[in-house]
C-alpha cells in the first residue's frame, strides 16, 4: 500500500525538484529560441536549434513563424514521448505518483493510463524516433564541419563543443527503448539462425547503452542548449572561440 504523502523521512523530493528545474529551463530556452526567429551563425557553428537552415517563411496573423518551430517539434516529440521521460515528468510535474511509495495528492476517480486521449499519443515514440534520428544525420555533419576553419581542418573550443553534443545525442538516441526492441525486438527464437544469433548480439550491447539512457538523456538535453548558447555568445562577440590547433 502507497503510504501517506508526509511519511517518508528520506530526501524523496530533490529528484522530482531537479526534474522540474532542468526540464523546466531546457523548455523555456528551447521556446524562446525558437520564438526569437533568430538564428546564429559564426565561422562553421550553426545554432542547433536552427539546423537545417529552412527557406520557409510562414505567416499566421501577421505573426512570422519561425523556421525553429519546424525543427525543434521533432526531437521534442522523441523526448516528450520517451519511456524514461514520461517517468520524470510524470512524477515532477503531474505527482503521479511523485515518488515510489508516496502516495499522490490528488485521488482520481477512474485511471486509464496512456489508453486515451492525450496520453494515447505516447504511442507515437516508436515513430518518432525514425524522425530523431534523421536529425543525428543533420547534427553530425554540422559537428564535422565545426572542424574546418575557411576550409582548413582545425580545432577549437566551439569543434569540441559540437563534437561531445553529438555524442551525446548518439548515445541517447541509440540506447532508446524503441531501438533495443528494433534491433531484439519480434523474435522466439534468438539462435535459430545466424541471423537473429547476430541481431541477439546487438541487442546485448544495445542493453548495456539502454541501462544508462536517463544519463544519456539529460547529458545530451543539457549539452544542446549549451551549444546553442555558445554559439550565441560567440556570434555576438561577448565570447572569443578559443582555437587550439
């Protein structure tokens, strides 16, 4: 039985706190970047945010919308909709329940779970994923060519920023719920055939990233709204890009 909210006398509440303030400030810096309508570019960094640059212009209102709008709604989906996410968010923004053993503040008449309207949408991750990898393509090669200055390979600061923030996204994306079953996923029989011997490999290392995808996710949340601020900061010149080689 939940027991009641006030009898845990551990620190149950600083995980769903630390939820709400990274989660929460990542939101407000990824809407306010995307409702600023400005993109930053300098030398070979391009804000992710705004990575492809679109050639759209869309108005609603007399209001332009902006292209970011378009590219952050798909990585936003994979995250809103991942398994590991919709535990925190569930427990730090809903309470529900805001720790094990801790009983909800609000009692509901009737529970449903993700089987309605508009939690039935979760179902949508297994697809946005295919989307979310499309964007580790885009990212990836703007990291590489964060490594060339005028056409000469070089590295700064800014290259080893874009570098790690790719990474991150990799390891995040590829240690998702939806890739491990892709990849192990629909089988009976895993040494039944050289085949589904060799997908059973790939599903063990796929486990040991997917062990750790709640590290993956909030490293990889983190690392792109730093390199969009950099980006901004160096574009704006209140920062010097410290080139190393």
């Amino acid at each position: 039985m939940p027991l009641p909210l006030n009898s845990r006398r551990d620190t149950w509440w600083i995980r769903p706190l630390l939820t709400v303030l990274v989660l929460g400030s990542f939101v407000i810096y990824a809407t306010w970047r995307g409702l600023e309508n400005q993109f930053f570019e300098v030398g070979p960094y391009l804000s992710p945010f705004y990575s492809p640059l679109l050639p759209i212009d869309l108005r609603i209102g007399g209001w332009n919308v902006s292209p970011a709008a378009y590219i952050i709604a798909f990585p936003l989906l994979f995250r809103l909709t991942c398994y590991y996410y919709r535990l925190a968010y569930y427990r730090a923004f809903f309470w529900d329940p805001p720790a094990c053993a801790v009983q909800e503040p609000f009692q509901r008449k009737r529970y449903t779970g993700e089987r309605e309207f508009p939690f039935i949408l979760q179902n949508l991750h297994r697809f946005a994923f295919y989307l979310a990898v499309i964007f580790i393509f885009i990212l990836s090669y703007d990291a590489i060519s964060a490594f060339f200055f005028d056409g000469r390979f070089g590295i700064a600061l800014g290259s080893l920023i874009f570098a790690v923030n790719v990474v991150l996204l990799v390891l995040y994306t590829f240690s998702c719920h939806s890739f491990r079953h892709l990849i192990g996923g629909g089988l009976n029989c895993y040494s039944c055939s050289l085949a589904n011997t060799t997908r059973y490999g790939f599903w063990n290392r796929v486990s040991l990233l997917n062990a750790r995808h709640g590290l993956f996710a909030w490293c990889s949340l983190v690392s792109v709204a730093l390199t969009d601020l950099y980006v901004r900061l160096v574009a704006s010149g209140t920062i010097q890009d410290v080139r190393l080689f």
